[in-house]
C-alpha cells in the first residue's frame, strides 16, 4: 500500500468527535486510525488479504502512531 488516496465523506458529528479524542488521548493520527480500522474490517470480511506485515510496511506517516499503540497494548496486558 505505497499508494494513496484521498477519500471524503460526512459522518454523524458525535462519531467524529469521539474519533478524534480517542486518537488524541491515545496520540495517533486520524488517518492511521481511519485506515486501520478499515483494512480491519475489509480483512474480516474477507475483502481484501490478511497481513500484518503488509500493514507494517505501509507508508503511513502514522507509523510512529503504531509503534505507540503497540507500546500502549504491551502495557495494558
């Protein structure tokens, strides 16, 4: 996924405020939440091919973003 592109579209405003904290709290960018959330659900639906090393050789400047997510999951367990 060295590629992209822009995707637009208009959400319940109480569902963007609640995106938006919850990456602000957790101190990852939209985008990468956005994106994952979506490879996500296209991998359980079986849309598109399950990889988690596709995911962490993606070009996403919110890759910093992941590693602190995975910093954060670590400490949780």
């Amino acid at each position: 996924m060295d590629d992209t592109s822009p995707l637009s579209t208009i959400i319940d405003t109480q569902v963007k405020e609640a995106v938006t904290e919850y990456c602000k709290s957790r101190g990852i960018k939209i985008r990468y939440f956005i994106e994952r959330a979506l490879v996500e659900r296209l991998e359980k639906e079986h849309v598109i091919e399950a990889s988690a090393a596709r995911m962490a050789s993606t070009s996403l400047n919110g890759s910093e973003a992941s590693v602190k997510l995975d910093k954060k999951k670590k400490k949780k367990r």
